[in-house]
C-alpha cells in the first residue's frame, strides 16, 4: 500500500527502494555480504545486519499509517497490495531453505489479511476490534517465531548455569592460589567458559579476535577453527606449560603425570608442575616461521630458545603405510617411550580413526578443527596400528606423522626457568609489576602483543613500537615516554633503494618527528637495513638529529644498553 499510494511522493518511494534493494543485493552476493561483517570471513550465523531490514519496514509501515489515517484506500488499491503481497509470499516460500516454517508464514500472512481488511472497513468499533486481535496477533506470532528459532540452537538452560558456576567456585577455593596463572578444563558449557565463569583460559570464541592470536595456538596444538580456540585433553603438554597452564580440571583420569590436588563434584583438579609463568626469561626468542614449521618442530624451537637446550622435546616415530585390500592403515613404531600425539593435515576425508596396540584399543572420531590427538602412553619398541575410515574410499596417508613427547625435557627446562629470580609482585587486570635481577636481557611473556602495551623498567616508561610505524591508537601511550623502541628501515633519501614504505616500514626521518611530536627522551632506531655497515649508526644519528631534540641510540647487533 506503500508504494501504490498516490499521496506519498516520488522521490520517498525510491529512497525506500532503493535501501530495500541494497538489502536483498547483499543477501544474495556473499562479496557485499562479508562488507557488512567489516570484511571478514562470516560463519554461523550469517546476515546479522539483517535486522536492519525490520526497522526499515516498519518505518514504511509508519509512512503508509500517517496518510491511511486520513483516508481509507481505495478497494482497487487493497486489491493491489493482496495481489502484491501473494506474489512476494510465493517467491518467498519457493526460494526458501527447507528450514523455513511454514506455521510461522501461514500466521504472518494471516495477520496481514487481518490488517488489510481493518483498513477496508469504515465502522470505527469493528476497526478498533480489529486492531486489538491483530495486536494480539502479533505478540503471538514474536513468541512462535522466537520459540521455533530458539529451539534449533543449543541452549543452556540457567540450572546448568549455576551449577558449573557452583563447581568452578569450589575448584577455584580448594586450588586457592592467589597468583597470576592459568588454568582449563576438559569439559565445558561452550567456548567462552574463561570470561562466562572468571579465570584465565585459552579456550574463547569471539568474532573480532585477533587471527593472529588462533594461528599461534593452532600450531601450539589448540584446537581451533575460524573465530574460536579450545583447550582439549588433545594439547600437548608442553603447549600447556608453555602457556602456563598450572591447574587441570577434568571429568577424566590425567595420562599426563600432573598431581592431583582435590576433587569435587565428578571433576578432578590437577597441578601442572611444568607449567611456566605468564612472564619469564629467555635466551634467545627469535621469529619463527609458522608456516614452514609443523606443530611440533615449532614447540621444539620455542622450547630450544628459553634456555637454550638443543635437546627435542618432541621427536618423530617411524610411520608405514600398511594398507591392504582397500583398508586405509599405518603402523607406527615407537622410537621413544613417551606420550604419543598424532598430526594429521585439518579439512581431510578421514571420519574417524582406531588405535590398535599390544596394550589399548581405541575409535577417535576424526575433527577437522584439530591438527593434534593424543594417542596415549607407550614404551619404546612397542607397536601400534592405525586405520582410518574415510568419507571417500582411499586416500594418501603420506602427510600423517607420529611424534613422542618427552616429559622429563619439558620438567627440565621449566626447572631452569622457575629457578630464575623472578617474581610477580602485583597484579591486576590492567597491568603486571615483576621483579627480575637474573643475567638474561630477554623477557617473554605469553600475554598477546597489543597496541597500546607499555613497559616501566625500574619505573622508565618504555614503548615498544613493533616492527611497523607507530599507529595513531598507540602514540596516545606514547606521550613523553622515557624510552620509543622504533624500526626505522632507512634513511629517507634512500627509501627508493630500499623500498620501506613498500613493506610497511618508516625511514628514520618519520621515526624521528613522531618522537619529536611525542616529546620522547630516548629514541631508539632499531629494524634497519644491512647494507650501510659502520656507517650506519653516523648516519642514522645524524638525520635522526635534524628532526628530533632528544638522545638518538642506533645500536649494532648485540649491543647492550643500560636504561
């Protein structure tokens, strides 16, 4: 009735076309589609902007009711807007997924008749009867459209809330550890049981997370997969003490040699003694390439440059292809005793695998979230087979491998750290103060690097600028810091040469007026080009100079400061 209305104007139906026409455009092209969810990748739950749709409608509703009000419409004009109105219903229906309900249509256009018909009737006691079963009407057709939405999602019902909230505070009062730590569990409620019930976890789901964050854990051996990370008796153990997972809560008995410290309500509690502290020192953490490295080459170079034992944690186990009459198998022969983890590619054909040795059988349903499974304890020299079911016959098993894990490398390397002198002082959820009096220069921490991070050192103010140009949300951090760690490629009159704004990267005259502007003390120019040599500390100081009144460092490589 809307746009077959004479009295509304030209131009206010195509504005209201046109925002409708965008809409249904962007239902239809997934390009335009993933615009309104700010360019990324959108799972589960598609077209969330959609509901903007229902606030225009209902502004076209509004409109249509301000001139209806002065006057009924014409027969012919209702007549119009039914056949109109059939004709979207139809397409509706028949370009529907089978998910559509059919209850819930048949009870919309039931309640549209109704409106339409109060419109055509000129007795102002049956209009306002009318009015008030269509009001009715409506409230029960939001509580059957929400009802019918609802019941396709799993839900948790409040009880089961309680419940866990119930267990969680008993675990976390026997644990009673007032430190800085994490823990998880191998169960849960859904993916963000660290922020629904209040510890520190690894396992989350957000939509605005940060990627890179997920692909660090993913080759850590956390399952994952596209906006969420989940902690499962699959990680590997030293990815759980790595991340510092010193408290273990689970419904099932621990292969993992952790100490069992209280149980409560079916769920046992268990203490990570190899778990490191959220910060610690390091020998030399260097970058590590996440796509070259397979999970357990990666653990074992972290691993290798806290303390700078060149001992594997993780060493591989002989893997053959057995496969016989159409069957899909391998054996693995242990090298090492140890705790047994199987890599296996994400998004294969596999449905499910079974273990088979001298001493276990087992079935483990395939999930393309993870890349890890933990297989179980095994001695050296003993023998298992794998076979695998498939979705589609046969299938390479070449990119499968085996690997041990050795926990007394793991206690040792952790020892070593845990012997360092340093401690949390204070903590809270905006910053941590330690105390450190060891010789190691580096400190890692598995805290995810943010803009906006700052450092104090012996109470100096440092900014630590990453390899990139300071961005506008960090300079507010970076107002008259003591101390701006910034990359610098190149001079600026050999940016050319170099190429620095082509990589993202600053000359040294950009570094230094962003310093200058900040009122920075000490500039630090670090991230620079290799080519210039001896020169290149006179050089740099001296451009740096022409933009910048505060003191200039260019460091050489392995140079050592005392701030």
């Amino acid at each position: 009735m809307f746009f077959i209305n004479k009295k509304i104007s030209f131009r206010k139906k195509a504005v209201y076309s046109a925002v409708i026409l965008i809409f249904f455009i962007s239902f239809e092209n997934s390009f335009i589609n993933q615009i309104w969810h700010g360019l990324s990748k959108n799972h589960c739950f598609n077209y969330r902007y959609s509901f903007l749709l229902s606030f225009v409608l209902l502004l076209i509703a509004w409109e249509t009711c301000q001139v209806l009000k002065e006057e009924l419409p014409p027969k012919e004009d209702l007549l119009k807007a039914v056949l109109i109105l059939g004709v979207i219903l139809a397409f509706v229906i028949q370009n529907a997924s089978d998910k559509i309900n059919i209850l819930g249509i048949s009870l919309d256009i039931l309640l549209i008749l109704i409106f339409i018909t109060a419109f055509s009737l000129k007795n102002l006691r049956v209009r306002k009867a009318t009015a008030a079963i269509l009001s009715c009407g409506v409230v029960v057709s939001l509580a059957c459209n929400g009802y019918f939405y609802l019941k396709d999602i799993r839900m948790q019902s409040c009880n089961t809330y309680g419940t866990n909230k119930a267990m969680m505070e008993n675990a976390t009062e026997t644990i009673n550890d007032d430190s800085f730590y994490r823990m998880d569990k191998s169960f849960s409620l859904g993916r963000c049981d660290a922020n629904l019930f209040d510890y520190n976890g690894v396992s989350n789901y957000a939509s605005t997370e940060n990627v890179e964050n997920l692909k660090f854990l993913k080759k850590l051996g956390v399952r994952h997969k596209w906006m969420w990370a989940k902690y499962t008796t699959n990680t590997p153990l030293a990815t759980e003490a790595l991340l510092g997972f010193r408290y273990i809560l689970t419904n099932r008995e621990n292969a993992k040699g952790y100490e069992a410290i209280g149980e409560g309500d079916g769920i046992k509690y268990y203490r990570n003694q190899y778990a490191l502290p959220v910060l610690f020192p390091v020998n030399d953490f260097e970058n590590f390439d996440l796509d070259e490295l397979n999970d357990f080459q990666l653990l074992n170079q972290i691993w290798a440059s806290i303390n700078g034992l060149q001992e594997d944690i993780f060493t591989p186990n002989t893997v053959s292809n057995t496969s016989h009459d159409g069957e899909n198998q391998l054996t693995v022969t242990v090298e090492n005793a140890g705790s047994l983890y199987l890599l296996i590619p994400t998004r294969s054909s596999y449905t499910s695998f079974k273990v088979t040795g001298a001493r276990r059988e087992r079935e483990i349903r395939y999930d393309d979230a993870s890349e890890v499974y933990y297989i179980g304890e095994f001695d050296r020299g003993e023998s298992l087979d794998i076979s695998f079911a498939a979705k589609d016959g046969n299938f390479d098993l070449d990119s499968i491998s085996c690997y041990t894990e050795n926990k007394d490398i793991i206690y040792q390397n952790s020892q070593l750290v845990n012997q360092q002198n340093l401690s949390i002082e204070e903590k809270s959820s905006s910053h941590l103060i330690m105390s450190y009096s060891g010789k190691s220069s580096n400190i890692a921490t598995t805290i995810p690097y943010d803009e906006g991070w700052t450092v104090y050192d012996n109470g100096k103010k440092l900014v630590f600028a990453g390899d990139e140009p300071l961005k506008e949300n960090g300079k507010k951090y970076s107002k008259n810091v003591d101390w701006l760690l910034s990359e610098a490629f190149c001079l600026f009159d050999e940016e050319p040469k170099f190429h620095a704004y082509q990589y993202q990267h600053q000359t040294v005259k950009e570094a230094s007026m962003i310093a200058q502007d900040l009122k920075v003390k000490n500039l630090l120019i670090w991230h620079t080009e290799d080519q210039t040599g001896k020169k290149r500390k006179e050089r740099y100081t001296e451009e740096a100079k022409q933009f910048y009144k505060g003191n200039v460092w260019v460091p050489e490589d392995g140079e050592v400061f005392n701030i």
